[in-house]
C-alpha cells in the first residue's frame, strides 16, 4: 500500500513533505525507488531477497513497525542490520534520498524489507559496493 498523496500547493522541487501532520512522497519519487530497488535486488540478490522486498513493496509496511521488526529478530537485529547497511549504503550512494525514502515510507522498520536486505547482504557475503546502474534504472519510465 502506497502512502496516500497530497501535493497541491507544495512546490515541484519537493520530493516529500508534512501535511496535516502526515508524511507524504510525491508520487513519481516512490515510483522511481521503488522500481530502483525491484530492477536490482533481480539482478543483484537472489530469490529469497527479491521475493521479500517485492512482497513488502506490494502489501507496504506492516502496522507493526519497530516493535514486531525487534520481537522477529531478537537478539540478532543489530548484526543483520550492520550486515545489511553495506547494501544501503550503496544505494544511498547510487541513488541519493534512498535512505529517507526507507523511514518515510516506513519500510525501514518492516520486518519483511529488512528480511529481504538480510538475504540479500548475506547473498553478497555482506561486501558493501557501489551500484553504479541504479541511477539509470530509476530514471527509466
């Protein structure tokens, strides 16, 4: 479920704003992560990976957030996510804002986004890069 958009009076240069005491993300920004990250966790993780970051893109962020991301994990969450931050990193670089697009989106407490960065770092043996074709990939329409 994608976040509900309200963008009138808000200027064009504005990727994401507060309404109401809501986030939004205009809707061509979370289009173009979004399909950044379906086109490479394809072509750069493996099945587990892409099956739960498309499965979390498609039914959005649990309700559960931070609270059932904690109980999932357990004592482990903090090595997965060091292990995973490598990937993120990489696509921050790659494409800027990714990384603000994950908390406001809420997708960066899901715990099926984070399971699916987790098989995806432990797919790449947890080696940290630069995804030089992401960019390209966003941009494409």
């Amino acid at each position: 479920m994608r976040p509900k958009l309200t963008e009138a009076n808000v200027p064009t240069n504005v990727s994401a704003f507060v309404q109401g005491g809501k986030r939004h993300i205009r809707q061509e920004v979370d289009t173009k992560f979004r399909r950044a990250l379906r086109e490479f966790v394809a072509q750069d993780g493996n099945a587990t990976a892409w099956w739960l970051i498309s499965n979390a893109l498609s039914n959005g962020p649990s309700r559960g957030g931070v609270q059932e991301t904690i109980s999932y994990f357990g004592d482990e969450l903090d090595a997965k996510l060091k292990l995973t931050a490598q990937i993120i990193d990489g696509l921050e670089i790659s494409l800027p804002g990714f990384k603000k697009w994950l908390e406001l989106t809420g997708f960066g407490n899901d715990k099926t986004m984070i399971g699916g960065f987790v098989a995806w770092a432990e797919h790449k043996a947890g080696i940290g890069r630069v995804i030089t074709g992401v960019k390209e990939a966003a941009e494409r329409g």
